[in-house]
C-alpha cells in the first residue's frame, strides 16, 4: 500500500522488517510495524493501525484531539489530526489519527525515532493521504 522508497525516507531505514497482523479470518489487514533489522525489541520505527470498527465513537474524537494538542488534518487528508508523542517530557515521535466520514472505521500512523531531517507529522499526514482512499473511504 506504501512505496518502499517512502518507507525508507520517513524512517530513516533501508533495510527494515514488516510485521503485520491480520483480521481473524486472515482477509484484513489490521495492523503493520517496521522495524530496524535485525528486529530487536518493540521500537518500531512506523506503526500503521486499522480499526474495523473504530474502537473510539465520533462523539469523543474531539476531546482526544484537545487533550493531545491535536492539529486537524488537511481538508484533503481528514478528518483527523496530528499530535506529538511525549514521554518524561522527551518528544519520541508522531500519530497521525483519521477516520471515515461516518466514523465507523478509524486509520492510526505512528512515527518514531525519525530522522533528525524529516517531519514526522508531515510523512505522517502524506501516509494518511494515500491511505485513507483504500482503507477509510473504500464504501
């Protein structure tokens, strides 16, 4: 669904590991990370998550938006937003949320430990862009 070479530029890795997790009955993709290889641990460097059906109602999207300092989407990209991901105070990366228009299914990219001449909330912003037509808006 992403191009390798996109891939490689917001995480900084040419040579990485995809591990993905399907639907129960192996026909929807649910979630995928890239890892560093050789994959040691949890630090995935990008983290794509399909929610079907979104695990938060449209009625309290907005609170998770201003409780995170949330920056919509462009109009071309949302509905959705961006925030920083923070912990003990040291920016470790960006989530980009978006969701369908009715709010039934919801599409997460996370981006951590990039590099240092990237912006993250902008790959993650172009990864929802190109995603959301395939698994967002597909009805």
């Amino acid at each position: 669904m992403l191009s390798r070479q996109s891939v490689e530029r917001a995480t900084g890795l040419s040579d990485f590991t995809v591990e993905k997790h399907m639907s129960d009955d192996g026909k929807l993709l649910r979630s995928c990370s890239f890892y560093a290889k050789p994959h040691t641990g949890n630090a995935y460097r990008l983290k794509i998550r399909i929610d079907d059906p979104s695990q938060l109602p449209l009625s309290r999207l907005g609170g998770s938006r201003a409780s995170r300092n949330g920056v919509d989407l462009p109009a071309d990209a949302g509905p959705g937003f961006t925030f920083t991901l923070v912990e003990s105070g040291e920016k470790y990366g960006t989530d980009g949320w978006a969701w369908s228009r009715n709010g039934s299914r919801m599409l997460s990219v996370s981006l951590s430990d990039t590099p240092p001449n990237r912006d993250a909330q902008k790959d993650a912003i172009e990864f929802i862009r190109q995603l959301r037509p395939i698994v967002l808006d597909k009805d």
